[in-house]
C-alpha cells in the first residue's frame, strides 16, 4: 500500500441550521480502498463535495501529497487527480461511448479542427477494456444497462489518470451481477495504485471489498478501523451509537380478505400474464434481480402505464384505474423506486411533500387545516427520525436518505388500503431501515395490504409472508412463510433461472 494521497483535517462546514460537518479527518492510501458509512444526515457526501471542490469548508485543511492545498471549485479538485463518481449519473445516452467518455475533452486530428475518433474510439475499448468491458465505442450510451453506464463514468476518471476515485452509494441501482462487475473494476483500479473511497449503506458490501473503514455520526469521525478488525454489530453500534439486536422485527398478523387480484396482466416488453392476490394484514414480497419487470407490474397496478391486457379486482371488485390519481382514489398507495423522480418536490418543503397526498383530508372545507397539516409532519419527522432543523427545511436541502423518508412519510399518511413498496429501504441507514420496516407492520396490523418490491433478500426473508420470484417479465415463483423453499438459495434460483414449484 503507497503513502497518503489526499487528508483531510479537522474540517468543518455548516449550512443554515445545520453542522454538516465537524472536526473530521480522513486520510485517502494510494492503493486502499476506503469504506466510509454513517446514518443518513451524517455528512458522508458533504465530505465528498469538501474533496471535489464543490463546497468550501469553513474550518480546516486539505492535503494533496503532503501540501496543503485549497479548490476553488471542482475543476480544481479535478487537476490535483480527484475524481468523483456521483450516484446520479452524468451520461448522455444519444451519445456514443467514446463520446461520453470524452466529453469535455475531446481530442482533435493533428492540424486539423476535426476530432480524431479513430484515437478516441480506441482509446475508449481500451479503457473499458481495463475495466472488464469489451464494447465497442461506438455503442449508445443509452444501449447499455445501469451497471455499464457506471463504467463510462469511472472511465472518465481512468482516462484523466485520476489518483483518487470517489464513488457515492454507486451499487444502489444495480444487480448482483452489475455490482459483481464493478467490485472486480474497483480492485483493478486499487492494484493500478488509486485510492479509493466507497460511500454505502450496505455493510455486506464494506466487508467484501474494503481495506478499511471509516464511521461518521453526526458530522463527527467517530472511527477508521482495518476491515479485518470489524465486525458487523460493532459497526453498527459505531453508526448509530446503541447496539440493535433485531434488524427485521416482523410482527405475526393475521391474514385477512383478499384485498388485490391480478389476473394476467400483460404489458408488452414489460410483464407477461402475471397473476397473484395480495391480503390484507400480509406483507407480500416481490423478488428478482433488477430489469425483471418488478417495478413496471407495480406501475401497471397504480395505472402510471396502462396495461395491455388483465384484470385488477381491488377488494373483490373488478376496476379499470386510468391514472394514478385513480389508483388513488381506490386506495392504492405506490412509493416509488425513483424517489428524486416521481416522489418529491425538491423545491417544497418536508411539510407541504407531506401533505401532497392527502390534501382532501386535511382541508375544513374550503380551508387547509394548518394545524393538521403541522402536526402531521411533524409526527413524521419524529418517528422516521428524519435528520432536519424543521419541518420547514426545503426538501432538497436534505440528506439523500433523508429525502427517501419524507416520501415514505408522504405516503404513510394517505389513508390508503394497499401500500406498494419500490425498493423502499434503498440508500437508507440501518436504524431508519427498522423504522420502515415498523411502519409496514403498523399498516399490517390495521389490516391493510402491504406489497414489498426489494432486491435486498435479507429484507425479503426477514419480513415477507409470502414471496413471489419474478425473471424477464413473468412470475417464476411463489413461496410462503412456512415453506421449506422460504430461503435465500431457492429464490435466487428462480431469479436466476429456475423456477419454484408450490401450487
Ligand atoms: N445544500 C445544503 N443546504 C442545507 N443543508 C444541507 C445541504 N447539504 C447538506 N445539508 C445538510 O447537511 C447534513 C449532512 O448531509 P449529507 O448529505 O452530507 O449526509 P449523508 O451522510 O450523505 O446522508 P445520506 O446517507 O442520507 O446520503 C444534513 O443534515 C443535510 O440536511
Ligand atoms: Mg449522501
């Protein structure tokens, strides 16, 4: 392992209300890689922008190589060899491969005002081709799945022969195969000697493929350990101060009526003739790996996209929802898989997000019952610990988990029957994922109807009833609590290639 390539010390950076950060330290080994987790809130990516120039810090200083340093803006950071892979990815998906990783510097023929894209198109295999991706340049961006599109972004910092890769919460939106590809690239990058620093809320993930790890709370270092010297409970007591003994607190519930029927839904290129009944006071689990149609079903039930052909009965009778305010109407609640996108207003604050979809309720009349409105967010706020000086913070201000659970909170207060869950414990820290997990045992409990879309199995296993397996759009599988194929190796079997066999 090389020598310090980039330090932190003793930094801090507040924003109105808010200390981000205080007194932190970090220190970035030429070939380490470097796991870096906390509560959501923590500061982890306040402590990115502070490396790529984004943000001044207040107090503190930043080393490259041993000199002390400053940027004055990401170009800055960028020239030192700091580069940062952000989770919502910069690609044009118009535009080729080469293109994309090009952008912004782009190499011209010798004397001539034309670009050299027979240079550039080489140049551009050969990088992928380092990263364990033999495509042609020449490829779309928008061709290619998630897991590839990140390649071209971390492409970009190979070809500016970056010292530093940051990667921010990069598996989020991947599979296991995606994430299995991008590990193998981050070891190829580690033993080329660049210092890696990789920010997630999955401590499997830490444990896989870090050296060593660095816990923050509350804006604070609060440790840096060798990864062979942690274990998984003690990085959890780091993270949020207390030991939690049950990660999964599934409550027993009764199961009551059937409260949803699907009866061969189809969507071309989406989902095939996908049957199933959800009940109420069941949490119904939907398994698979990404791109296997989990999230278009649940899109086709809410009616953000119509079906092509099926039938939906909701309590035993049959609807024809044409919209999702529809859906709504009928009881049907959908936090979505793409929160920045379909789930929140950035530019309101926590407490008016919440209100969005229950106004009726909260209306006297004509009138908004202010009151109403307050208290409810502020409940919010208390139970899913949404880290914020007020309710009245605007919503993007907040931390990326912080801004998951104002949507679930959004939803929670819709008094809705049938709650489907996309992915909802996705960026979230583990104290927060149980009090999603509380949440949907409250909603059972009421005897209402819980869906839950996950690619977590753990989570899947740990809370389910019921679990139906999806592959390429059809449903594969179904399996119940009490089965002896109720385990990690027969679903990933049927998500994989198999299929299970129950009724
Ligand atoms: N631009 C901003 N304006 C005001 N407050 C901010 C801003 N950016 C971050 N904060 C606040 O700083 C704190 C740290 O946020 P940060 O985004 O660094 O957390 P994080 O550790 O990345 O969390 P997560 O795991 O949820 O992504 C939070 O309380 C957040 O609300
Ligand atoms: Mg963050």
């Amino acid at each position: 392992m090389g020598g310090v390539f980039v330090e932190l010390k003793d930094i801090r950076k507040e924003f109105p209300g808010v200390v981000a950060l205080d007194n932190m330290s970090l220190q970035l080994k030429a070939g380490e890689i470097h796991g870096l987790i906390g509560e959501n809130g923590a500061g982890k990516s306040t402590l990115i922008k502070i490396l790529t120039g984004v943000y001044q810090p207040d107090k503190g200083e930043i080393c490259v190589k041993g000199e002390k340093t400053s940027f004055h803006g990401p170009a800055d950071s960028k020239a030192k060899g700091i580069s940062c892979v952000y989770q919502e990815l910069n690609i044009v998906k118009e535009l080729s491969i080469a293109d994309n990783l090009f952008m912004g510097s782009y190499v011209k023929r010798k004397g001539s005002p034309l670009l050299d894209y027979a240079y550039m198109n080489k140049k551009a295999e050969e990088i992928m081709s380092t990263m364990g991706q033999d495509i042609s340049a020449k490829e779309l961006a928008g061709s290619l799945g998630m897991g590839q599109q990140q390649m071209i972004e971390i492409g970009r910092a190979v070809l500016l022969e970056s010292d530093v890769i940051i990667l921010d919460e990069p598996t989020s939106s991947l599979g296991e195969k995606e994430t299995t590809e991008l590990f193998k690239t981050i070891n190829i990058l580690k033993e080329k000697g660049v210092a890696i620093l990789f920010v997630s809320h999955k401590l499997e993930e830490l444990f896989e493929l870090c050296d060593v790890v660095t816990v923050m709370r509350d804006g604070e270092h609060i440790s840096t350990t060798p990864i062979k010297d942690m274990t998984k409970d003690l990085l959890i007591n780091h993270m949020v101060g207390r030991t939690l003994d049950n990660l999964y607190p599934k409550v027993e519930t009764k199961r009551g009526e059937i409260a949803l029927e699907v009866k061969g839904l189809t969507r071309e290129g989406e989902y095939y003739n996908v049957s199933f009944e959800a009940y109420r006071g069941e949490i119904l689990g939907f398994a698979g790996l990404v791109g296997a149609g989990r999230t278009e079903l649940m899109r086709g039930i809410f009616a953000a996209t119509i079906p092509d052909s099926g039938e939906i009965k909701i309590d035993g009778k049959a609807v024809r929802l044409r919209s999702p305010k529809e859906a709504i109407k009928n009881k049907i609640a959908f936090l979505t898989e793409d929160r920045k996108q379909q789930g929140l207003v950035l530019t309101e604050t926590i407490e008016k997000n919440m209100s969005l979809v229950n106004i009726d309720r909260l209306k006297n009349g004509l009138f908004v019952n202010v009151e109403k409105i307050k208290e409810q967010a502020e409940r919010c706020v208390e139970k899913l610990q949404i880290r914020t000086p007020s309710i009245h913070k605007l919503s993007g201000e907040l931390s990326g988990g912080n801004q998951q659970k104002v949507v679930i909170g959004k939803w929670m207060n819709s008094d809705a029957e049938i709650y489907i869950f996309d992915e909802p414990t996705r960026g979230i820290d583990v104290g927060a994922k149980i009090e999603v997990y509380n949440v949907m045992n409250e909603l059972v409990k009421a005897n209402k109807c819980v869906i839950m879309v996950s690619s977590e199995l753990p989570e899947i296993l740990g809370m389910c009833d019921r679990v139906i397996v999806m592959r390429e759009g059809y449903k594969r599988g179904e399996v119940t609590i009490n089965s002896t194929n109720f385990n990690q190796e027969s679903i990933m079997k049927a998500a994989w290639g198999g299929t299970i066999n129950e009724r």
